[in-house]
C-alpha cells in the first residue's frame, strides 16, 4: 500500500476573534477581579499567598496550553482565566503590599507592554493573533497578554479609585471608548492589528469595573451581590461559552482527519 504524505499542517493556536471571543473574555476578565478577591480577601489567604497558589497554577495551565498544537478552547481559555486572576494579583500586590501608586503601576506596565510588542515585531516581523503557529510567538502572546491584564488593573482602579468616579462611571467610560475604536476599526479603517490590541487592554478595566460593581457592598459603591455569587455566575457563563467553542469546533477535527493530523 502507498503511503500518502502530507506537509505538516501549521494550525493557529488562539482562536479567531469573534463575538464569542469578546463575550467569553469580558467574563474571564470580571472573573478575574471576583475571583482574586474571594481567595484573598474572603477566603482568607491573603494577597500573598494568593499570588504564589494561583502563578503555580498558571505555570501548570500554560505548560498544557502550549503542549498543544492547536487551538482547543478548554486548555486557551483555561489559561485566559488564570493569568486575568494572576495579572490582577500583579498588581494588587504592587500597589498593596509594596506601595506603589497606581499612576507608576498603569505608566510602568504600558511601557512593559510596549517593549514586549517591540521585541515581538523585531523577532517575528508582525504582532498578529492570526499567525500564533510557532513556541516564541506564543510565548509573546501570553507575555502580552498578562501585561494587558496588569495594565487594566491598574488603568481601572486608577479611574474608579483614585480619580473617585465610581465602578459604574469607569466600566461606562472604558464601555464607550471600546465602541470608539470598533468605529474606527468598521469605518475609518483603523489598524485592525492596532484595533485588537487597544480593545483587549480596555476590555479588562470595563470587565472589572462591572465585576467590582456587583460584587461589593452599597457601601463602598457596589450591588452587594458578593464575590462568591459573582464568581460563580461568570464562571458558569464561561463555561457554557467554551462548551459551544468545542462543539463550534468539532468539523475542524475532520479536517484534521483529511490532512492525517488525528
């Protein structure tokens, strides 16, 4: 029998951006913030030990996303989930525990970020999600992406916290400019690689802004629905989110059939 060869099949590692793909990040990120207060705070561990359970737990949910060689919407967003929680503790624990202002913290991960898209582009000659098909490359991505989280953090506390506009205003505000930019994007033609970037910093303060606000007591601005309540409801909406990924994606495993993939 003739065996059939096949060239080796390059297969994106991150999902294609799509409503879903907004929906179920806005969750991950409101999660983020619940969830790292109920362990710190509620639970009783607190910011430090905190950080070091849910790091090592990330290294361990990273390892098995990038083992894979595809993306699989269990072990992606898995990971999503985790770092939104450690990039919170980030600075959580840089504001908190080691006193540093909000304004440095937002000033000193922009520029984290900055220099991570610039080794990127220097290293890869693009910063595109559409290519995440090789181990540097994903490497980038994720360094990016746990900067974009800590940035959030600290852009959102900034405005609700010290400029004093109340959870409400703040997921408001960053709500407003996020339809700016997709005008941007559908109209004016805005860079679709800058486009993406800008929308996935801001979705992360205007997750958390709502997520503070159903989780902390009328006293201190909020619903009072609590981190537990709050938690578990977005966790649960992430999950019905990813269980219609997988069954979004279950012809793709045909094609992988096709290319002898499987």
């Amino acid at each position: 029998m003739t065996q059939i060869q096949t060239d080796p099949v390059q297969w994106n590692r991150v999902p294609e951006v799509t409503v879903e793909f907004w929906l179920i990040k806005l969750m991950a990120v409101t999660m983020g913030e619940t969830a790292a207060d109920y362990l710190a705070v509620n639970l009783g561990l607190g910011l430090t030990a905190t950080s070091l359970l849910m790091a090592a737990v990330l290294i361990v949910a990273l390892v098995l996303q990038f083992a894979q060689r595809r993306y699989i919407p269990p072990y992606y967003w898995a990971a999503v989930v985790l770092i939104s929680i450690v990039g919170t503790l980030v600075t959580d624990n840089l504001v908190d525990n080691f006193g540093v202002a909000l304004q440095t913290t937002a000033i000193g991960f922009t520029i984290a970020l900055a220099v991570t898209f610039a080794v990127w582009y220097a290293a890869e000659k693009t910063l595109s999600i559409h290519s995440i098909f090789t181990t540097p490359r994903e490497a980038f991505y994720w360094l990016a992406i746990l900067f974009t989280f800590a940035l959030g953090t600290a852009v959102g506390d900034l405005v609700a916290e010290v400029f004093a506009l109340g959870y409400l205003t703040t997921g408001r505000l960053f709500g407003g400019i996020i339809v700016v930019i997709a005008v941007a994007y559908y109209v004016f033609k805005l860079n679709a690689i800058l486009a993406f970037w800008l929308a996935y910093i801001l979705t992360r303060p205007l997750g958390a802004s709502f997520g503070d606000l159903l989780s902390q007591p009328p006293e201190y601005g909020g619903l009072g629905f609590g981190t537990i309540v709050t938690s578990l409801l977005f966790l649960s909406t992430i999950i019905c989110l990813v269980i219609y990924m997988i069954a979004a994606q279950e012809p793709d495993d045909e094609e992988l059939d096709a290319h002898g993939e499987i």
